[in-house]
C-alpha cells in the first residue's frame, strides 16, 4: 500500500478489522458446501491488495481466532462434537469469522451457539497465505508474515485459565 493508499484508508475511518470484516463479504455462498469457492473472491480481491493489508487481515483473523480460544468453548466443543481435538476446535472457530461481524460480536456477548461446534471451515486460515501467493505468483510456503497473536488451541493463555 503506497503512502496516500494509507493516508485514504485511514481518512475513510477503516481500520484493520473493518477490512477484514468488509473483505469477508466478499464471500460467494451460491457456492456453500465448497469452502475454496465459497473463498475464491476474497483471496482474489485480497490478492489485488498491498502486503500491508494482506499481513493486516491475517493479524485481524488471529486476533479473532484468538479471542475465542477459551477453555469454555473449547469444553463446550468437545461436549457438543464428541471431538477432543485441537484442530476441530480451530476449524469450528473459523465458523464465527465466515459468518460475518455480527454472528461474530453475538458470540463474543452470548456464547456460541451448539451448531458451531459441528461445523468447520479450515479453508479460511489458508486465505492470507493463498491471496499473496497469486500476487507475487509464488509458492504459498513462501509467504513471509507470522501474526503477532497464535490462533492455534491454547495460546490464549489468559481465556485457558
């Protein structure tokens, strides 16, 4: 993102997360059942963006991840799938992002609802990764950004205690 790309982003009051939430619009449910397609027009119009924003909106996904990594979902999870998986918890975390900043917000204030712990959406952590690799037509290995916050079962220690 070039300087004034930066200085418009930020006169237009968008932060990290309403790019993120914004961009996740983008998904294309005609498409449910097939999570790549359902993701084909984020990564492309994320891979259209500066690598600041594509680090921007997997440090927001982290975050979010992040927050609901608590020792009552991931209970609740286990209770619910009959899973006691890490992976299981993570993938049905992405189910909150996908389905946009109000399910999202209801979760963070109410709890998650029973249906969430069933469903999975893995896809989504791939979407940063996949969006820079189409921009610099690389291998997706090769993406250069670690998040600051871990989305992975138990790095928030705070929501484990």
């Amino acid at each position: 993102m070039g300087f004034f790309d930066l200085l418009n982003f930020k006169k237009e009051g968008k932060d990290g997360k309403s790019f993120f939430w914004e961009t996740m619009e983008k998904c294309d449910w005609q498409f449910e059942g097939d999570d790549e397609k359902v993701l084909e027009p984020v990564i492309s119009y994320l891979s259209e963006q500066s690598d600041e924003l594509i680090f921007q909106f997997e440090d927001v996904m982290s975050e979010l991840l992040f927050n609901l990594d608590t020792r009552n979902n991931f209970n609740r999870c286990k209770e619910v799938s009959g899973y006691d998986s890490d992976d299981m918890f993570l993938y049905s975390r992405c189910v909150a992002l996908i389905n946009g900043k109000d399910y999202y917000r209801n979760i963070i204030n109410n709890g998650a609802p029973d249906e969430i712990w069933n469903m999975e959406f893995e896809a989504l952590l791939y979407v940063p990764q996949e969006a820079w690799s189409i921009k610099h037509n690389a291998d997706s290995n090769e993406y250069p950004h670690i998040s600051p916050l871990s989305y992975e079962t138990g790095s928030n220690e705070q929501g484990w205690k």
